[in-house]
C-alpha cells in the first residue's frame, strides 16, 4: 500500500499538473471505485466545470480543494479578497466542494493525453482541457473516490480522516504527544507504529525504516522505551519520511507517480526487502520474522 511518502510524491505532482485546469467530463468505468455520492452520474455533473485550487494530503489520503469561477459584482469574496467594481466584472473563485482519493494497495494516478489507451485495471477518468486527463488506474480495486459538497466537511464524508492521528510534519507531532502516547502502552512498538490513529501515514516500509534508524528491535515493548528512545523514534520519523520523499517513494509492488516514473528510495532502504543482505552499518545479515501478520525487517546487531 502506498505510504506517506508515496502519497505525498502523488500530490506534489497532481500540483503541478492539474491546477488551474477545469474539469470538462468524467467517466467512471467501476462504479464501486465512487464512494460518494451514491449516483455515478451525480459524481460526474459535480465535478464538471470545477478546476483544481490545490491538493491537499491527510495521511494516505488525497484531497483536491476545487474551485469555480463566479462573476463579482464589487465588495468581498468568500476568501477574503476585495472584488472588483461592477463597471469591470471579473471572474472570482469559489468553493465548489473538494475531491477525495485513497489509493489503498495499487490504486494509481496517471496524468496522460486523453488518446493513451486505457490499461487494462482502469475505473475513473476525469477529462481536462487541452486533451488531458487523470487516469484513476487500480488492479485490486480497493481505492476509492469522494466527492464531498461545499456545505460539508470533507471528514463527514471520508469516516477515515476522522480516525488519524496527527501528520508527522505537523507541530502536533512532538515528542511530547509521541512519549503520551507510548509510555502505557504494552504493544510491540512496531505495531504502534502502524497505527494510524498514533499517527498518519507510516506503512510496513518506513516503520522498519524508522525502527533501524533509532536503532530500536520492532518488538520493544512501548512501555519500555526510555525518554532517549522516543526522542530518536520522533527525530528517525521525520528523517525517513523526508528521505523518501525526495527519492519519490519507494517501488513496491505497481506504484507510480502521476507521469508513470518508479520511486527511487528502495535502492537506498538500510533493511526494507533486504533480509540476509549485509546491513549497510555493521555487515550483518538483515532478518526477518513475521509481527502481528506484518513482516518486519531489522539489523539483529544494530537494533538490541
């Protein structure tokens, strides 16, 4: 499943493609892919018309603030800007509701010319001016769209987003909040981690990652870390995830960004898939063993 860092490489990408351009038709080749509204053809008419202000990441989720243009007629717009007299009338953006996207396992974004042939897993197209198109292609067919109104809240909508715990590079991830939440805990700190409710966005890969770089075993009781400890778990999350991200994520399984090009950062993992292999540090053989149904990657000499 695709993590933070793959997510992030997603949106980063969705911003500098589709921003500013409007949305002319859609066609969705799965319905089920829709998880709201109920109606298909619902889906299709709101977001016709609409052009993309930014996209937004919450954890593994995507979210597209969009926008459409009204004609101001002088005073204040919704965002706060002075609008332009009636004597010179110019289009002013609104608020037309917000996209929403969670790639789940193999869920992928494509940004392509609108004549490429449909792969074979395809479920939503979303036609773009000039010919171009996003291309919502997913094999096992677990991601899933949202389109949420103006009126409401894209977490009354998307029940997920109620559920996360803090971004890892938002200030209400500190160290303070992770030693909270960790110091009664008798969970293995490999599966805290994988909680999203602790935080949002760590997956298998980076949870291994992070575990290595803190030099902390996955099965360390949470309870049992010392103050020193956290603080490295804090310091290693963030380190890992912006690591991946400038390697455009990792490569497991089909993930692409949006032009289609593989992440970079797996040729780089110190322990992810790299059971038996050297480890990159002190030349033990990598392990593996298996946590809660979860495979775990570790350096039995680094990480005690």
């Amino acid at each position: 499943m695709p993590e933070l860092p793959e997510v992030e490489t997603v949106r980063r990408g969705l911003d500098r493609v589709t921003l500013d351009r409007q949305i002319e038709g859609g066609d969705v080749l799965l319905p089920r892919t829709v998880a709201h509204p109920v109606s298909v053809a619902d889906f299709l008419t709101r977001l016709q018309g609409v052009k993309i202000a930014q996209w937004h990441r919450r954890g593994k989720y995507l979210l597209a603030e969009l926008v459409k243009a009204e004609w101001g007629s002088g005073g204040v717009g919704e965002w706060g800007k002075e609008l332009p007299s009636p004597q010179s009338p110019v289009p002013s953006p609104r608020l037309a509701g917000w996209l929403g996207v969670h790639l789940r396992m193999t869920g992928q974004l494509l940004w392509l010319h609108r004549d490429e042939p449909l792969q074979k897993h395809t479920r939503v197209r979303l036609f773009f001016e000039e010919s171009r198109e996003l291309r919502f292609v997913d094999q096992r067919t677990f991601g899933q769209m949202w389109w949420v109104a103006p009126t409401d809240k894209p977490e009354n909508v998307i029940s997920g987003l109620k559920k996360l715990g803090p971004d890892p590079f938002s200030p209400k991830f500190s160290v303070e909040y992770l030693a909270g939440q960790l110091q009664n805990s008798r969970r293995a700190i490999k599966t805290a981690l994988l909680d999203q409710e602790l935080v949002a966005g760590l997956g298998n890969i980076y949870a291994d990652e992070v575990l290595f770089v803190s030099k902390v075993r996955p099965t360390t009781l949470c309870s049992a870390l010392s103050r020193e400890q956290i603080e490295g778990l804090h310091s290693a999350i963030i380190q890992v995830l912006q690591a991946a991200i400038e390697a455009g994520g990792t490569t497991f399984s089909n993930f692409l960004n949006v032009q289609g090009v593989n992440g970079n950062y797996g040729g780089v993992a110190w322990v992810y898939q790299r059971a038996g292999s050297p480890c990159r540090v002190c030349g033990t053989a990598v392990g593996r063993f298996k946590l809660a149904g979860r495979s775990s990657h570790f350096c039995p000499q680094c990480q005690r």
